[in-house]
C-alpha cells in the first residue's frame, strides 16, 4: 500500500499565520463551499473502511482506513497546526503512539537515555517491553543538561525527556538537550502532554519529535484515549506512517471526532487549568499540614526561571506531600467530595491520586524514594471548576 503525504485541506490563509486560538477552532476544518461540499462546519465522522476507485491502478485520495481517513486526517492536520509541526500522525493511545515511534527508529543494539521522572506506563514499555528486543534505557537526572551529555554512549540512538515530570514536576531545559541531541546526531523525543501546545512547543526549541497522550489535555473530557506524534521532518513523517500504517494502532473516526471537538477549546481550559493550578498550590504552601508543593509556576519551584523562558503557562498539574503517614495521606484522600480519587489527568474535572500506590506502584520502592516520589506525596490534576470550591474541599479534607 502506498504512503500519503499529509496535506492540510484549505484554500484559506496558511495556518501558521494565524494564533493558536484561531488554529484550535478552524485548522483541519476548514469550511468546504464548492459545488456539490455539504459546508459542514464541523469535520464529519466518516465510517467507511475502504474506499472506491474508477481506475484499477488509480487508488482516489483515500484507499483503506488504516491508511488514512478524513476525520483522523483533520485532526492530525489540527494537531500539526498547534504544535507548529509539518506533519502529524493519530494513534489509539499515548503508548501506541511511543511504541511505533520506538519499533520505527529503533533496533536492537541501540539505546536510549530517558528522564529519571518518566510517566510510569512509558517507563514500562522502555523496561518491560523494549528491552526483550535488545533495547535498553538509562536514567539520568535531566534537570543539568550536562548530566545528560555525560551519560551518551556509543550506543545511545534516543534522548527521551517529559518536561515537566510526573509526578515531580521537574524541568528539563529542552533547548539545551537539543544541542547536546545535536552535537551526537540523537533523536530527541519530547513528551508533551502536560503543558499541552498551548504553553509549550518543543519542536520550536530544538525537538524532532513530541509525543502526546491524547487521553489527557488535548481530547479533555476523560472520555477518549488516544495519542499522537508531530514532526517537521518529511522522511522521518514517512517513516513512522509507514510503521503506523504496517502495525494498525490508529485513532479510530469516533475518537478523532472527540479530540477535534475538545482541541476546539483547549487554550480557554489551559487558561483556566493554569489559574486554579496556581491558586491551589499558593493555598497548600500556607497550609500547616502540607509539606513541600511542587508546581513550576510557584516561585519556590527550582526551576521556576526555566519554566517561564521555555513554556507560555505552568499547566494544572501539581504535587504535594501531606505531614505524616501514609495512612494520613489516604484518608485526606477518601475524605475529599469535589477532587476525584482516579488516576490519569487533563480532564475538565479534578483529580486526584497517591503515586506510590497508583500511578508508580509499579516504580520499585527503593527507586521511588531514591528520585523522591514518597509514600505520602499526592498528585492532583486541576480542573477547571470554580477554584473557591476546589479550595473548600482542600480544606475540609486537611481539616
Ligand atoms: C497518560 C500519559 C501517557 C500515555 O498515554 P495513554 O493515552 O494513556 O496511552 C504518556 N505520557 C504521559 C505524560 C501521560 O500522562
């Protein structure tokens, strides 16, 4: 089966000259008034898994739904735009996005050097999946750049960083690893999903490839799983289509319909998520039975000076340890009425969870502790309700 080259389907202005907000709405769906188009003003959902054709050796625009199909092409198109990306490709999770990514750049020999403070299910495809092909990872402390360099090896193929971290919330300076990815010919893969494109976009600081969950921000309403990759480079956007296409994790039309519709209004949750994320880590900084707050936007962050030259924003996601026990930390928890005890994040509404026994329990104990994820540290994901509300509940649940 052939492999498409992307193409944005407007006659109007390029996206690029356009702002984010503008591209969330319109970009990858574009309003069609020729003779004989419907208008829709919203991408269609299209069904069909195949396509006809008038000529036998002539396949038309589309020929197989694995392949390509319209809703999933208007979201990749939308994505693109926002990420300031020439390509864009859709996947069924944030994990089969990393897995073709790896299977297509990577052989057995090569290694990559990846984030200590890595989302747990990535950490586990690198540890638990790639390496019985022959691929290893390391772990190094991005926050120095320098620690990043003197960890290549001859075999390193592929830095891999999140910035900021989960559940940390550590920073890695994204320009910086650019160069040194540069200087030793790596691929330097950026997972974006927690500041999202509206506040940071790494391809313009110096990445090759972003990779996001789409489950989380992007789609918005905890009702989607997907994930998707973005890139400026046409051979590698060929190669990993190739790799999509020939291992068939793509975004079903459905699910594509859903993101498209959530993108429509991720820089007003951005906003909204970023403001209430602020206000609630400034509360439990004063409060007496919380100890460290991590949130890169509070001017005790470590790196809060990189936070504000690299990203636009600060996200919603925050961390927090409770004083006392990990029994202490539970039952603050269970207590809570608004903040949803779940894992995951991104979603309109809060929630919140205990890494070391959810999302990281499969992290061992003695590295959790060692890069500080505690027994008693709780990772919230602010939503975007009313933050007055979300601070009551806080309280109550401390009291
Ligand atoms: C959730 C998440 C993933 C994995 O995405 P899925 O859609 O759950 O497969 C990867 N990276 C980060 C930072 C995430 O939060």
């Amino acid at each position: 089966m052939e492999q498409k080259t992307q193409h944005a389907h407007s006659d109007n202005a390029p996206a690029q000259t356009l702002s984010f907000t503008t591209k969330a709405v319109h970009s990858g769906e574009e309003v069609d008034l020729r003779e004989g188009a419907t208008g829709d003003v919203v991408a269609a959902i299209h069904l069909a898994t195949t396509y006809a054709r008038s000529k036998v050796g002539e396949p038309g625009r589309y020929e197989y739904a694995r392949l390509q199909n319209p809703t999933r092409e208007a979201l990749e198109v939308k994505l693109a735009a926002l990420e300031n990306a020439r390509y864009g490709l859709a996947f069924s999770s944030g994990l089969a996005a990393e897995t073709t990514l790896l299977l297509s750049l990577l052989k057995a020999g090569d290694s990559i050097l990846a984030f200590d403070d890595l989302y747990g299910g990535t950490k586990r495809l690198l540890d638990q999946v790639f390496t019985s092909f022959g691929i290893e990872t390391s772990y190094v402390d991005a926050t120095n750049a320098l620690l990043v360099e003197n960890a290549v090896k001859p075999s390193t193929k592929m830095v891999w960083i999140e910035s900021p971290t989960n559940p940390l919330l550590k920073l890695a300076d994204i320009r910086a690893i650019a160069n040194v990815a540069r200087r030793h010919g790596l691929i330097l893969v950026v997972d974006n999903t927690f500041l999202s494109p509206y506040f940071q976009r790494p391809l313009d600081l110096g990445a090759d490839v972003v990779v996001h969950s789409l489950t989380k921000y992007l789609g918005g309403h905890s009702d989607v799983l997907g994930g998707a990759l973005l890139v400026n480079n046409q051979q590698l956007y060929e190669r990993l289509q190739l790799h999509q296409n020939s291992t068939g994790a793509v975004l079903p039309p459905f699910d594509s319909y859903l993101t498209l519709r959530g993108l429509k209004t991720l820089a007003l949750r951005m906003e909204q998520h970023g403001k209430n994320a602020l206000e609630v880590a400034r509360f439990l900084e004063g409060h007496h039975k919380v100890g460290r707050v991590l949130y890169p936007g509070l001017e005790s962050h470590p790196q809060h000076e990189l936070a504000k030259a690299q990203a636009s924003g600060f996200g919603g996601v925050l961390s927090f340890d409770v004083k006392g026990t990990a029994a202490d930390a539970e039952r603050f928890l269970e207590r809570l009425k608004i903040f949803t005890l779940a894992e995951s994040l991104g979603g309109v509404e809060s929630l919140i969870e205990l890494p070391a026994v959810m999302t990281h329990a499969s992290v061992e104990k003695a590295e959790r502790e060692k890069i500080g994820i505690t027994d008693t540290l709780i990772r919230a994901s602010v939503g975007i309700e009313d933050v007055a509300d979300l601070i009551a509940d806080l309280k109550q649940a401390l009291a």
